[in-house]
C-alpha cells in the first residue's frame, strides 16, 4: 500500500514525538533538527532538547538502563526535558529520541504522553525493512558489549523461541505493528503517523518532516557524522572478540564505555571511513526471507489500525537480492587497528596521573597475562575516575 505525500501539517502547537525505533534515520533526522533549532522559531517550531538526542532523558522516562557502563540515567534528565519542553508554551515543538521505543507496557506510554502535554501529543513512527535493520542492529548491540556472532544471533533472535535472547529489546523495538499498536492505544489512531523510508530517498525524511511541522522546504540538511556509521564486519568481528576477552576478565563496565566505546571505537570511526575493499555484514538467504514474511505480516497490521502511513509499506516486506559470491575473509587493515588503539590510548591519557607509593616489587613476568589485564583495566579505571 503507498499513500500519498503530507498536505497538511500537523496543527500549531502540536507536541510532535518522534519514537524511532532505532536504525530508521534517527540520527540524520535529530542532526538536522539540531543544527536548525536557531532558525525553526522564526517559523514557529521549538526544539527544546538541549542536545542532539535526548537520550538519557528518554531512557529515563521509560525506566530503562543506561548502555554499558554509561552514566544512569535519572528522573533529573527527564524532567529537564518536560521543563524545556514546557517553555515552548503554545508553539509547536518536536523531541526525538528511538529510545522512546522501549518503552514496552501501555501505563508508562500513557504517562510520557501526559507529561508532555496529553491531547497536544502527536507520535511519528519511522520504520525501514526489517532485512536492512537487523545487521546494523546486530553490530550495534556489539558495540554496546555483544559477544555473539552474527550468524548465530540470527538464530536466536528468528528460530528460538521465545526470541529474547540475547537481544530481548529487539523485538520490544522492531516488531513495528506492535510498536505502533501499543502508542496507537495511548493517543488514537488520528494522532500517529507512520513514515515507510525509502532509502533511495536521501532527503525524503527531511522533506516529510518540513511537511508535518510546517517548516520551508529544504530547511532541514543533513548533517556528516562520521561517529554514527556503523562498523565493517572486520571492525565489528575485531571489537566482538575484544568483548569475550573483556568479560573473560571481569573488568568493569564503566571501562568498556570510556576506553572501549567511547575511545577506541569512537576513534575509529572517525577516522577511518570504510572502502569498497571492506567486507559488508551479508545476512544469509534463510533470515532474508523470514524478515521478509515478517515485515508483510506487520504492514498488514499496521494498516488495520487506521493511523496515517507515509510512503509504500511494501517496502517494509521487500526481500533484497542476496549475492551468491562467498564473501571474502574479514581483514581487518592496519590502519584501522592502530586508530582503534590510539583511541583506547589518548582516553586513558586524558586522565591526569598522580603518583602512588611503590608497589611490592614483582614484574611483569611474573604476573599472568589475566592478572596483567585485569590490573591494568582496574588502574586505567581509577584514573578515568579522577577526571
């Protein structure tokens, strides 16, 4: 089913809630809100969150956890959003977090509407095909500590019942009908739109959200941002293997989020921009067709509800052509390794280094290589901890 382009915005003073779910252009989306949020006013949209994406605050609203090792979340964050959000008083604002999304039983949803302003509240759903979210998913989860390979978490998350693990916030965000369903409960159908993206669209999103907020065409751009590309298979096979030796070694999450994620990784992927010699995280045959089937199951759904949909929802049940080829061993270029390692490096010297009384004399070699780990994880720490 295609429908056809918004011709009417959303009424002023609409409270427009973007929930996502994750891998559907959020972050294209909240770059270029952000970087608009000096000249929306003059057409009478806010966007009151005081960073790009709002997560701790929509984490915090659905009493979900932080990502491994991050600063948790607290009520502090979100009502600092509901006070921004308040500020804007009659005009029309927009908040965008996928995090939103995990919110996963009706009383909180129906709470989070209320705070931010009940009948003013308008959900916009995004969705892509399942088939192109679940190996960005998958790479993803193994940047936030992941230690399963892709093939087997397909697996788990297609053939094991009852699909929850290792993962069960997948399906809490990617089972779209049901995502829809449980807003559409809180709001009425009249108050949700689902937007199909069509990836051979680049600007599309952009154009529709003008549309829905009454913004002047094209004054939404995007925006480059290299930290949120995901990883080659090669870079996602290096780190998932780090991860087995991180928890091998009980070394604390909070190291994982500043050395790991937010150093080396984050390093990595600012500088080093992947080439057509990478080789691609390649979904099997079997898992294409079941996201296939699934996703027509959804649409199907979806459109049963009665909310407004934008763009073809057949695309939501599109099977794209698997190559035949065996890819080619992951490798992963010296480049690469030594940026990820350099970023691990300059987090640890970011921290200021105080001198200790001596230490009992033993040396390094007479200290196994778990021990040596493990020490060295526990004093990186403390001096993180010092900042």
């Amino acid at each position: 089913m295609e429908t056809d382009c918004i011709k009417e915005a959303l009424p002023s003073g609409t409270r427009l809630l973007h929930i996502g779910p994750h891998k559907t252009g959020t972050t294209a989306i909240q770059g270029a809100l952000f970087a608009a949020k000096d000249t929306m006013p003059a057409h009478g949209v806010d966007f009151p969150a005081h960073s790009r994406h709002p997560m701790e605050a929509a984490l915090a609203a659905c009493a979900r956890p932080a990502m491994m090792g991050d600063t948790v979340p607290t009520d502090k964050h979100w009502t600092r959003l509901l006070d921004a959000v308040r500020a804007t008083g009659d005009r029309t604002s927009v908040i965008s977090s996928e995090f939103f999304a995990d919110a996963e039983d009706d009383e909180t949803i129906a709470r989070i509407v209320e705070q931010l302003g009940g009948e003013r509240v308008h959900i916009l759903v995004t969705l892509r095909p399942l088939a192109k979210i679940m190996p960005s998913q998958w790479q993803q989860y193994v940047q936030n500590g992941l230690r399963m390979g892709y093939d087997n978490w397909l697996e788990h998350m297609l053939r094991k019942a009852p699909y929850e693990q290792p993962n069960p916030s997948f399906w809490r965000r990617h089972r779209h009908d049901r995502l829809v369903e449980r807003w559409t409960r809180a709001v009425g159908p009249e108050r949700v739109t689902v937007v199909v993206v069509d990836d051979g669209d680049r600007d599309g999103l952009l154009r529709t959200f003008e549309a829905l907020l009454g913004l002047p065409a094209n004054l939404l751009r995007p925006v480059p941002d290299a930290a949120n590309r995901s990883l080659t298979l090669a870079e996602t096979e290096m780190l998932r293997k780090l991860n087995v030796e991180f928890r091998g070694n009980g070394l604390p999450d909070e190291l994982y989020s500043k050395l790991v994620r937010n150093g080396a990784v984050m390093h990595m992927k600012n500088s080093c921009s992947p080439t057509p010699q990478d080789v691609k995280i390649t979904t099997p045959r079997w898992a294409v067709e079941a996201a296939g089937t699934i996703g027509a199951e959804m649409a199907g759904t979806i459109a049963a509800t009665g909310v407004r949909i934008v763009g073809d929802t057949a695309l939501l049940s599109a099977v794209p052509t698997a190559s035949e080829q065996v890819p080619a061993a992951p490798r992963i270029a010296p480049e690469v390794a030594a940026q990820a390692l350099y970023g691990a490096l300059a987090a640890v010297a970011a921290a200021p280094v105080r001198h200790t009384a001596p230490a009992k004399a033993r040396t390094v070699h007479q200290t196994s290589s778990k021990e040596l780990v493990r020490v060295l994880g526990h004093r990186c720490l403390k001096k993180l901890r010092r900042r």
